[in-house]
C-alpha cells in the first residue's frame, strides 16, 4: 500500500485501475465467452451472490435457503470472496459454496445455467458477464431515490466505489428481473433500461419470513431499530454514520430518552459505511459484518426509525410503527433526486426536528397503532398483494426455463 501510493504521488500518470479494467474487459472477458461456448453446461446447477460477494445476505440468500431445504434436484452454489462468508455456508451446506476468483468458480461459473443476484454482477466475485447463462435479478429493495441509469454517473461511482465501471456496464445484463409490484416494476424498468417484459411480480424471497413471523414483543423494554440509507463511503466528509436521528441530537440526550422510556436502541450502519460505536449501555450499533440479516434486527425490534432507506418497506408487514427522520431532506434530493415528492413516499409521522422525532417515538411505544391505516396502504404500493410464497414462485418461474 506505501509503494502505491508513493507511485501515485510522484507519477502524474500512474493509475492502476486504468491498467485493471483494460485487462477485465479485454483479455478476462474475451477468454470466458471464447470458453462459455465450449464448455458444456451441468443441467440445473444455479449459482449465487450476493453484496459484491462481501456477505451471505438478501434475496440471493433466501431463494439459495430455500432450494436448498425444498428441492435437491437443483445444484445451488454460493460464490463468495470473503473467507468467514465461506466458512458460514460451508458449516450450514457442505460443498456448496466456493471462493471466487478461483479455477474451480470459473469452471463452475462456465458451466451454470443460471446466476442469481440481488446487487449486481460484482455479486459473482470478478465472474464477467456471459451470454450462455441466464441471470436472474432480484434486486434488494424499491429504492426512494433514483438509482442505476437515472443517477449520474459521479453520484454512481460514490455508491458503487471502483466496481461502478461494472455495474454501468452490465446493470442491464439480465434475463429477468423479480419484482413485488407494478410500482417497483416500473421505476426499476427506468433505472436499468430494461423493457417491461423482463419483470416477474412476484414478491421478495427475503419476506417469507416475515408474513409468518409474530408481532408480538417478548420483552418489557422497547426496542427501536435506526437504520439510516447510505449517504457516503465510509465516514465521508458529513460523519452522518455519527448522527443519533438528527444533528441536533447528542447521545446523552438519546441516553436519557431511552432510559426514562425503558427502551434500548440498536442501530444499523449501512452495510458500505463504516460503523460507530457509542458509550451509552442503551445504544448498540450491530453492522453488517456482525449480523448480515437485517430481519433479524426485525425480529426483536418494535419501532423502526429511518430516513431514506427502502428498508422500512419489508418492515411494513410487520405493522409496527416506524418513523422518518428526514434531517437533511433538501440537500438530499438535491444531491440524489427522489423517485417522488418525499411525502409520497413514505406514511406519517414525517419529523424534522428533535422534539418531533422524540414525541413520535412516545406515540409510538404507547399509540403504536396510530398511523395504521398510512402504512397499510404504502404496504399495498411498494409490495402488491402477492403475500407469502415468493421463493416458491420465482423458483417456478427459473425452472421453466424458456419463461
């Protein structure tokens, strides 16, 4: 790392991912489509990924479970990159996860039907895109902002950091494209430029598990889950990963709030920024890392409070309250543009200020009902009517391979 940057330094002209992507799309590239066609392919084997081939996570994760524990006519492979992903899958479905870059994941990466993802292509770990196998995106949540080919590609590369040139280059490579409504149909449509008939309604294989789970607490103390959208690499130049729901709101003051209302807080960093550790014995911040499934957290929380995350969308089938904390809503849309105007988006209670949030939150421990009827019908807009079921149903829609 001392001799690169030293390079950077007193070369001018020195740039290595130059050097990088020119061997990725050309010789990489070429030598697996040359091989795609030689290579025979193994009926019904289907390979994974998932978050860039960091973690064992998302739709991937749940559609790969699922076939695993309902249908051994079908060879699911989970290509990571990261030692602790393959150890975890390894432990849970021996022979059924590999390293990648690696001979043995190309020799089975050639030789695969179909690829299922939930991100992009870097979920295949540096496998580059093919024409001989099918690719099945799922996706991992409606976003609120505009993302993909509606973003510019200076905010793209922020988001997507060195592996941006993959994903604008092959965000479009898909056969189909697994969705939960005609709205998210629609907007993902724009933001890929793929037409309309290469969407699936079918609901998110992630959610099963939560049209099932119980609503009911198993503890005195409130839990309130704050999960805010990514803003920036790491720290970035806000330190938002630092902001307690709003600027104005120092951890002492949330210390005091949690304690007078017998209630701990947990919060989740966004899986691509870095997590910040608080003093108080009432705050926990769980990253990714720790606790790759998101619906665990949901499982043992009992008000959601976010701002721009899609995340609070799945958490509406579990009818409990949840609250935005738009803090920074102008500079926001203004630097990522919203699908729609921000009150479209998401249901009530909108809060701005710190009295708001904190007077939202007593509602909800003791009114947790209020703001019903709101959530049930942004319930019905983001996720449709399909319901439990949709790892069975995407799977069918895969298996009838000419669908």
């Amino acid at each position: 790392m001392r001799v690169h940057l030293l390079l950077k330094k007193v070369l001018p002209f020195y740039n290595p991912w130059k050097i990088y992507w020119a061997l990725y799309f050309g010789p990489w590239t070429w030598s697996f489509r040359a091989l795609s066609w030689l290579v025979p392919k193994q009926d019904n084997l289907f390979i994974f990924g998932s978050n860039e081939g960091k973690h064992y996570s998302d739709n991937s994760r749940s559609l790969f479970e699922y076939i695993q524990d309902n249908d051994n006519s079908i060879r699911a492979v989970w290509f990571t990159n990261n030692k602790d992903v393959y150890q975890e899958v390894e432990n849970k479905y021996p022979g059924k996860v590999v390293m990648s870059p690696s001979f043995r994941a190309s020799f089975l990466y050639l030789r695969a039907e179909q690829a299922v993802i939930s991100f992009g292509y870097q979920d295949l770990c540096k496998m580059p895109w093919i024409p001989s196998i099918q690719v099945n995106q799922l996706w991992h949540g409606v976003p609120l902002k505009k993302i993909g080919l509606l973003r510019a590609k200076n905010k793209t590369d922020e988001d997507y950091g060195q592996s941006s040139r993959l994903f604008l280059k092959w965000c479009g490579k898909v056969d189909r494209f697994f969705v939960a409504s005609a709205y998210e149909k629609r907007n993902h449509s724009l933001s890929f430029d793929l037409p309309e008939s290469c969407f699936r309604i079918t609901g998110n294989p992630r959610n099963d598990r939560l049209y099932s789970k119980s609503n009911g607490a198993d503890s005195d103390v409130t839990t309130i889950l704050y999960a805010p959208t990514f803003r920036e690499r790491g720290d970035g130049p806000g330190n938002h990963i630092r902001i307690l729901m709003h600027p104005e709101i120092d951890e002492q003051s949330i210390h005091n709030f949690l304690e007078d209302n017998n209630c701990r807080l947990i919060v989740r960093p966004h899986w691509i920024t870095r997590p910040y550790q608080y003093s108080s014995d009432r705050i926990q911040t769980i990253s990714h890392a720790e606790e790759p499934d998101l619906y665990n957290l949901f499982s043992v929380s009992d008000i959601l409070v976010t701002d721009y995350s899609s995340a609070f969308i799945d958490w509406l089938i579990l009818d409990k309250p949840v609250i935005f904390t738009p803090y920074d809503l102008e500079e926001y849309e203004r630097k990522n543009g919203l699908l729609e105007e921000y009150h479209k988006l998401v249901p009530q209670p909108i809060c701005r200020s710190p009295n708001e949030i904190l007077t939202s939150l007593e509602e909800a421990i003791s009114y947790p009902d209020k703001h019903r009827d709101e959530r049930m019908s942004m319930k019905l807009k983001y996720l449709g009517d399909e319901g439990h079921g949709a790892s069975k149903r995407v799977l069918k829609i895969m298996m009838t391979k000419d669908e």
